[in-house]
C-alpha cells in the first residue's frame, strides 16, 4: 500500500539556521512528491513538486526538496530560516491506479523557529 | 489567480445535528475535495468530485453525505454531527490528473 512518513512530528530551530525535514514514501511506481505548507489559521499552500528529471526542486522562499528513488525518500532543506517559516509542512504523495488520481499525506511536521 | 473561499469560517452545531459547509472555486478546475484534518493525523479524504455531478468516496466518507451541482461549488453535510467530529475540514481543487491541490482556508467544526 502507498503511504508517506514523516518521522519529525515537531522539529524546533533558531532563526537563521538551517532546516531539513524528512519525508519517506512507499510506493512501487513512478511517484509525483510535493511538500505543502500550512501557516496558522490557513489553508495549505504549495512548497514545491518533483514530477521528473533533475532530483533536486527548487520552491519558493528559498526551500528545496531532493527526491531520491534508492532510498525511497524527498527530504526538504532550507539553508537560513526565518521566523515566519514557523508552520506545518506536509509531504505528499500523488499516484495514479484504477480509481484514478489518489493523494496520501504525511502527519505534517510543526516547525517552529526561535528568535 | 484564483481563490478558494470556504463558507462558514467557523461552525458550531449540538450533537445530532445535520450541518452544511460550503466550498467555491473560481479556478475552473475539474476535481474538487474534501478533507478532514485532525491534529497529529495529517489530512484524510472524505469526498471528491471529478466533475459536475459526480461524487466519489474517500476513506472516511460514512457520516458525511456531499452535493457538487455546479462546477465551481462543492458542499459537504455532515448527517448527524459528533463530538468526536470536531475538526478543521478543508476545500481543495485541482486540475485532474496532476496531483497538485489548491486549499481553502478551512473550517472549523465544533460540536457541542
């Protein structure tokens, strides 16, 4: 069966740190990855998605994610955080079988930065 | 761009109660969702719809019965809430077939 770990429920930085959050998936076909962000109070927004080619994505407000079939893995990283990247970062799956498109989320990982 | 407005932001109902969230898009996108997030549990799929008219069951579609009669609006009833239901349900289209969502801010279900 598909499924994505998350194995950080809650990952805490100072600012201007570097982040990595993990992401493991299971799925025996050709996977579409994406990290999506959940600031307080709002609805998820896009990070960034990996369909193809090159593994490693870039997104928006400098995070990128590198997706690797070997270990089965799409962590994402960013280099210097901000106090405003304190959020829920999701890592989804996307697939395709017989019943059509299916998502399947991770548990999310709350991250929050210190001052 | 478009947007996703969910209506009402905030619902509070009794225990038994039918309540009604509505959702509308102004994307044109095909496929619209409802998802139940609880904490610590990540997002789960109640309902989709791939077009006008359609309906097809997520994983925890029992309790939830769900109306999508014009392509931009998409509404979820749950049939007789729960305490156990309180939770944030959240609105997403896409265009079919890519997999990537666009959300809602969420509502906010609490039963009292």
């Amino acid at each position: 069966a598909q499924s994505v770990t998350q194995p950080d429920a809650r990952v805490t930085v100072s600012e201007g740190a570097s982040l990595q959050l993990r992401c493991k998936y299971s799925y025996s076909g050709t996977p579409y990855l994406f990290w999506y962000v959940q600031y307080p109070r709002q609805g998820l927004q896009l990070l960034l998605k990996y369909y193809s080619g090159d593994p490693v994505v870039q997104g928006v407000n400098g995070f990128e994610a590198e997706f690797s079939k070997s270990n089965s893995s799409f962590h994402l990283r960013k280099a210097s955080v901000h106090w405003s990247d304190s959020a829920v970062y999701f890592c989804v799956l996307s697939f395709t079988n017989s019943a059509g498109n299916k998502l399947t989320f991770g548990i999310g990982t709350r991250v929050l930065v210190r001052p | 761009g478009g947007i996703i407005t969910q209506t009402p932001k905030f619902l509070i109902g009794q225990e038994g109660q039918k309540l009604t969230l509505k959702c509308q898009q102004n994307f044109n996108h095909d496929t619209m969702y409802w998802y139940r997030q609880d904490s610590g549990k990540g997002l789960r799929l109640i309902y989709y719809s791939i077009t006008e008219n359609d309906l097809q069951k997520g994983d925890l579609s029992e309790g939830y019965d769900a109306s999508r009669e014009k392509k931009s609006s998409f509404s979820l009833t749950v049939t007789s809430a729960q305490k156990n239901e309180m939770a944030v349900f959240l609105c997403a289209s896409s265009i079919l077939g890519t997999g990537q969502l666009y959300f809602g801010e969420g509502s906010k279900l609490t039963v009292l």
